[in-house]
C-alpha cells in the first residue's frame, strides 16, 4: 500500500516524518559534530546554525533514503514494520519529496559554511545510502563501510570551522569510527533474530552470536581506549579529559570483556547503551578541556 492515509492530521504526519527521517538518531549525531565545532574553537553563532541545520537534514535525507530502500525488508522486521513506508502511511512520492528536499537544503547550508563542510556531507550521504545500505544483506563488512560516514559528523564540525583538512579532525573522526564497531555489533546482537529475518547477517562472525563475535567487540572496545586518548597524547587537550576517556574506556571494556565470557543477550544489550554513553561524554570531555586551556590562558 502506498497511499498516504486521508485521516492523518497534523501532528500524526509530523510524527510521520520524525519516524521515517529517524529524527532522534539524526540529532544524537548533530551532538558529534557539534563537539567538533566547538573542540576546534567555533564560535560563529550563524556558522553553528547552518551546521546543525544542514547536518540534521543531510542525516534525515540518509536515513529516509535507507527507509525507501528497504521499505519490502522493513516489513519482514518488528522493529521496522510499524515505520510509514510499509504502514503505507507515507506514498512513496512524498518519501523521495523529503529526501530531495532535504539533501538539496542540507547540503546548501553546508555549503554557506564552506565548501570541504558541503563535500563532506554529500560523501556521507552516498556512502551510507549507495554503498552502506546494499551491502548490509552481502557482507558483515558493511559495518566497515558504514562507520565511514558515521565518522564523518565529528570532522565535519572541525572542519565547518577550520574550512580545512588536518590532524585534529583526522582524529576526531578516527575516535568515532573505532568506536563504532563495538556500539554497532552490541545492537547487532541484541536485534540478532530481527535482523536475520530480513536477511541482515551484520555480525563479524559467520557463526552469528558466537565467541568470536564477542572476541571482535572486545579487540575494537580495547582499541578505542588508546585512539581516544590521542587528543592528550598530542597536547590538544589535557588531564582533566585524559583520566574521564581512560575511566570510560575501562568500563567500555569491562562491559565487551563480560559478553565474551557469557554471550548473553543481556550483556549485549548493557554494552549496547553503554556506548550510547561513552561517545558524547567523551567528545564533550574534550571540549571542555579545551575551553579549560582558553580560560587559562587568558587568565595568564
């Protein structure tokens, strides 16, 4: 079915666009490049504005276009069979009317930034819907594909304000990328039998929740710990950020260590919003070392 429900008013055409743009993981991830913006000392009020704005309408056309792409499998699954497309709640005409509408604006108000800024979110998009999404029924590598543009919201915030590409960003997205290998595979596991059933097999290991999945967490949550100390490591932030990504990247690391040893559901899904903790906490960590360092110095 794909005509548009006749009754629907307002605030349920709203709540339409919100589920079908998934507009709550579109703002978690305007939060990392709003990080960015500020560690490299943003301050640009219409600069910020235009970032956040565009971001979040380069993520929604993302995600909606994901959600056309697999409308048939979105049907096979309970965690997706309520979202508009397949309810037939949404024509499929209005669905790419969103996309187009907000691709062009997003990558507009990028482009009022700066031109690396309006690239980047273009880049993203394509490699999340034209590489990311038809690959997800192929191979687990998809997840290797995918962290791509989940790691660019970080570095594009540096870079809305720098207007270029250099080490710092180059780290930002790096922590980012390493860190989502053990937050994507925790939910992976956790949706495992919904995923299967629309013939997702996202998980490192053929052998789906097995020991060797879990063992893959674990190497990546120990990988991110010193990935995510590189900004003290190179002075660009200090103590104070150090000992709160160090504490977080141990516990990160207690919660992947104790799904290897029981496999378990539950600990997957403890590490699952684990990770939902550890990145905002330690991205804003970061900047606000750095705003510490400002205040120091001018304070000398």
């Amino acid at each position: 079915m794909d005509s548009t429900s006749p009754n629907m008013g307002f605030k349920g055409k709203m709540k339409n666009y919100m589920v079908f743009t998934k507009f709550r993981l579109s703002a978690l991830v305007i939060v990392s490049a709003l990080s960015g913006y500020l560690f490299v000392g943003g301050s640009d009020w219409s600069e910020l504005t235009y970032l956040l704005v565009g971001g979040l309408l380069i993520t929604a056309a993302s995600n909606g276009s994901n959600q056309i792409w697999e409308r048939e499998l979105d049907r096979l699954m309970k965690r997706t069979e309520n979202r508009p497309l397949p309810q037939g709640s949404m024509s499929i005409i209005e669905a790419y009317t969103v996309v187009v509408f907000s691709l062009i604006t997003g990558t507009a108000l990028l482009l009022l930034i700066n031109l690396p800024s309006a690239l980047l979110g273009l880049l993203a998009y394509v490699l999340y819907v034209f590489a990311y999404t038809p690959m997800k029924r192929i191979s687990p590598w998809a997840v290797f594909v995918g962290a791509i543009p989940g790691a660019i919201p970080p570095m594009l915030g540096a870079i809305a304000c720098t207007g270029e590409f250099g080490l710092i960003p180059g780290i930002l997205f790096f922590v980012q990328f390493t860190w989502q290998f053990p937050h994507f595979w925790a939910i992976a596991w956790v949706a495992y039998d919904d995923y299967k059933a629309g013939g997702f097999s996202l998980l490192p290991s053929k052998h789906g929740k097995s020991k060797n999945s879990a063992y893959q967490i674990v190497v990546w949550s120990i990988v991110l710990i010193p990935f995510s100390l590189l900004p003290w490591a190179l002075g660009t932030s200090g103590i104070c950020s150090m000992i709160i990504v160090t504490l977080l990247g141990i516990g990160f690391f207690y919660y992947a260590y104790k799904l290897l040893l029981t496999c378990d559901d539950k600990d997957a899904r403890k590490l699952m919003f684990a990770s939902f903790i550890y990145l905002p906490i330690v991205q804003f960590a970061y900047v606000f070392d750095r705003s510490l360092d400002v205040i120091e110095s001018l304070l000398k």
